[in-house]
C-alpha cells in the first residue's frame, strides 16, 4: 500500500478517535475546570491532528471534538443537548476555530510543496501567469500551457477539449494525485496511466474542458511536477473565465 495512503488512512483514523479519548480522559475531572478550558485542550487535538495537512481528517478532528465536548461536558450530560447559552458558543467556537484551522493547514501543506519547487518550475508558472495577463486570446494561454504540460510531464502529446467530459478516463486531480476510476493511483512509483489522463480546468468555479494528457511509457512525473501541472491548468482556466467575462460584459 502507498505510504501517502496509510498515512491518509492513519490521520482519519486519529482524527476520529484522539478527541473522543481525550474527552474521556478528562471526564472523571469534569466541574474541576471550566468547560472553555476543556474547550481549548479539545483545540490542542485538532490542531495536532490537522498539523498532517490533509483537510478531511483536519475536518474530522473538529467535529468529533465538539460532539464529544457537547455530549459529557454539557448539561444535560451524555445526550446531544445544549441548554447554556454559553456553552453553545463555546461549541460552536470549538467547531469553527477547528474547522478554520485544518484549512490553514492543509494549505500550509501545499505551499510547502510548491515551495520546494525548482527554478525551472517556478519559471513555467511565472510566465504563464504574465501570458495570462497579456494575452488577447485565451487560446494562445491553452496552446501555451499544452506545450508546457508536454515538456513538464515527458509526454508524448497533449490536447484540449472545450467543456466535454465523454467517458471516464484516469484523471489527474486538483492535488496533484492520479485517480483510475474510484481507485487511487500510485503515480510516483508507476507513472501515469497508459490511456490518456484527463486535467479538468476551471475559472471562476466554472467548468471550461480538460486537457487530455498523453503519457509517454517509462516516464514518472514527480508529484512537484503534477501539482504545477494543476497550477498550469488553472491559470489557462483563468484565461478563458477572463475572456468569457468580457465577452459577457461586451
């Protein structure tokens, strides 16, 4: 098994068990301290587990906090039942702060990956982010980045469908991982898929098409190099949700 999925599997499994334990651990000291103290150690978990970067276990973690902090330490005790005002708030706070928290986080992990990035990837990015600015066509961003996913990916062709999704093929996701139908694919030891891969793009939210990826047999893209793949997709997405506005506005 991946190592990327047993530790996914790991942090969802601590996501839901480390608050309920702590909860209990802290129960036989209940009425000793305040329930905002309770509140905040039930905090500590979630960071700790939100700390991993993966967003659902984050997620997780803040809602299995403030249902165990609901259930034994409001009254009435050990029912989902809130009859203070205050303790309502602290839930709530308890909830939204952890929910906020795994966001961050799981962002922080991103960045931390791109940051690491080479020079040469940073480059593909800053120049497809000015051609964006600059270009009169959105189809001159498109055919930019077909090329740069070829040279970036070692593939042996690329290209663009304009808002048709026919099929199912494999699909290079929004972080940067390889989906073979509902199964997970391990790109960093196996490549991409033999058939063609598709990379959605969007602007705006908007679905505009995807670029059929053509991988070439052999070659392994590093997980850097997919996630600039994303970050290439997004910015031909940016370009055609900026000319569609336009259109619209004209």
């Amino acid at each position: 098994m991946p190592r990327d999925l047993v530790l996914d599997r790991m942090a969802l499994v601590a996501a839901l068990v480390a608050p309920l334990a702590l909860a209990a651990v802290l129960l036989p000291l209940r009425g000793t301290f305040s329930n905002v103290d309770v509140a905040l150690v039930l905090v500590v978990v979630v960071v700790a587990v939100a700390v991993t970067g993966r967003r659902l276990a984050g997620v997780l973690a803040a809602l299995s906090a403030a249902v165990s902090f609901d259930f034994f330490f409001t009254q009435p005790y050990q029912r989902f039942t809130i009859v203070k005002a205050e303790d309502l708030t602290t839930t709530l706070l308890l909830l939204v702060v952890g929910l906020a928290v795994s966001q961050l986080a799981a962002r922080a992990r991103r960045l931390k990956v791109i940051a690491v990035t080479d020079a040469d990837h940073l480059s593909r990015i800053h120049d497809t982010a000015e051609l964006t600015q600059t270009a009169r066509s959105p189809s001159r961003v498109v055919d930019h980045v077909k090329k740069q996913l070829i040279d970036l990916l070692g593939l042996r062709g690329c290209r663009f469908e304009y808002g048709t999704l026919l099929g199912h093929p494999p699909r290079l996701e929004q972080d940067g991982t390889v989906t073979v139908g509902r199964r997970h694919w391990d790109a960093d030891t196996r490549g991409l898929p033999g058939e063609e891969v598709e990379l959605r793009i969007f602007g705006n939210g908007h679905f505009y098409g995807r670029f059929m990826l053509q991988p070439t047999p052999g070659t392994v893209p590093s997980q850097q190099a997919r996630l600039v793949a994303v970050i290439l997709a997004d910015q031909a997405g940016r370009a055609l949700d900026t000319a569609e506005t336009a259109h619209g506005a004209g």
